[in-house]
C-alpha cells in the first residue's frame, strides 16, 4: 500500500532544506525520491535532509538518500543530513552511509558541510 509522505521545505541561506515526517519505508520511498528528484532538477544543488520529524527510515528511504546524493554530485553539488535521533544515525553508521553523506548534529553545522 502506498502512502504519501509529508515533507516539509524551507531555506537555509542558499541550501534547500526537507523535513520529512514520520517514516520514510517503502510504502513512500517512491513519493519521497520523486520530491527530491524534482527539486534537484529544478536546480537546487545545495540539499539538507532535517531528520528532527523522521522516527524511521527503511534500505528503500537510504537509496533515495543514495541517489540525491549521486545526482547532485553530477551537478556539483552536494547533500547534508541532521538533527537524526540516535536508532536512526545508528542505521546510517552500520550501513556504512555516514561514511557517504556528511551528518551533522545541526542544520547550521550540516550547512557548513555542504
């Protein structure tokens, strides 16, 4: 069954922030990889992923976060993640994703990152 997901956008100085909410599993994955997909085509290079509203996130939300990141590496630009609650980062450091994407504690420090 497929379920939209809510996101969230807003400005960080020149990066375009999402908030999503909730879960990102397959049910949404889909939903969410199209969002993302459709603001780096609309020319947002600079991306953060606020994960302060996010309690899980499935292998099928990590491939949407694998792919902005591909993508906006062909356009020079790049992605940053934060603010993740802890069972969250853990997934992200045991599948080695951290080692992909910068993840920061903070919006200002992932901006920083970019």
């Amino acid at each position: 069954m497929a379920s939209d997901i809510e996101v969230a956008e807003e400005r960080e100085e020149n990066a375009l922030v999402l908030i999503p909410a909730g879960r990102i599993d397959s049910g949404n994955a889909r939903a969410f990889e199209s969002l993302v997909t459709e603001r780096i085509g609309a020319g947002e290079h600079q991306v953060i992923v606020d994960f302060s509203r996010l309690d899980f996130i499935s292998s099928s939300g990590l491939r949407v976060l694998l792919i902005a990141a591909k993508t906006l590496k062909i356009h020079k630009g790049a992605i940053a993640l934060c603010s993740m609650k802890d069972h969250i980062k853990e997934v992200f450091q045991i599948s080695g994703f951290d080692r992909i994407i910068p993840i920061r504690d903070t919006r200002q420090s992932a901006l920083n990152a970019l």
